[in-house]
C-alpha cells in the first residue's frame, strides 16, 4: 500500500518521475506477492490453504462448474432454438392466411368481372334486338 505521508499530500515537492518509480516499486512488490500465491496454489501436492481441499478435490469443484455452466448454456440454446420454431411456425401461418385471403380477393374480381360482362353482353343483345326489330319493321312497311 501507499505510505500514509505520500496519500496525504505531504510530500508534494516530489518530481513526477519520483513517484512514478515509487508506484512501480510498489507495484512489483504486489505482483510478486501474487506469483508466489500463484505457484502454491497451482503446485498439485500443496493444500490449499483457504479450505483444506486436495488438488483433486478443486478439480472436481471446477468440472461441476464447468459443467453446469455447459448446461446452462445448452438450456439457453434449446430455448432458442424452440422460439426459433414457434416464430417460423407463426411465419408460415401468417403466410398461409395470406394466400388464402389473395386467393379469396382473386376469386372475388374473377366474380365481378363475369357479372359486368354479363351485364355489357345483356345490354349489346338488347341493343341489337331492337334494331333488328326496328329493321324488320322497316321491311314490312314498305
């Protein structure tokens, strides 16, 4: 840790490059601290000194945990994959209604169409028998 005098300002005069090299003295010291904490820890006939376990007994700790976190991820991925399915499945039926609708649209203009046309057919036919009458009459007055 910092001395007490260099937290609290006191030594202020101090060239940057001063506390620089007191911060990376104090740094190295740190670090070295971890790397023999490291190589305890990491030394397989050593015992850990927090709970006493065995090597094994770590190993064993980390593959449950490793495997529960497989799982977990194995979970999530089913789960995505069945709201995969439920979107394509509601996909397909919004597609289904909508051919359906077009084919109902389709046959509804076919409908009009034949009803206009019946109805210009109606009013041609007409036309022409009159005509045909008004020219009949003609003949026959003569």
């Amino acid at each position: 840790m910092v001395e007490p005098e260099v937290r609290a300002g006191s030594n202020r005069s101090a060239t940057k490059e001063e506390n620089r090299q007191r911060y990376t003295d104090h740094a190295r010291g740190l670090s070295s601290t971890r790397d023999e904490e490291f190589e305890k820890r990491s030394d397989p006939d050593c015992c850990d000194s927090v709970g006493g376990s065995s090597h094994s007994e770590r190993l064993a700790d980390t593959s449950t945990s490793f495997r529960t976190f497989c799982e977990s991820l194995l979970r999530k991925e089913l789960a995505e994959l069945e709201m995969i399915k439920s979107r394509e499945a509601l996909r397909c039926e919004a597609e289904k209604r909508r051919m359906e609708s077009e084919a109902e649209m389709t046959r509804v203009m076919m409908q009009t169409q034949l009803q206009i046309a019946s109805f210009v057919e109606g009013m041609n036919s007409s036309r022409k028998r009159k005509r045909a009458e008004e020219d009949e009459s003609r003949v026959s007055q003569r």
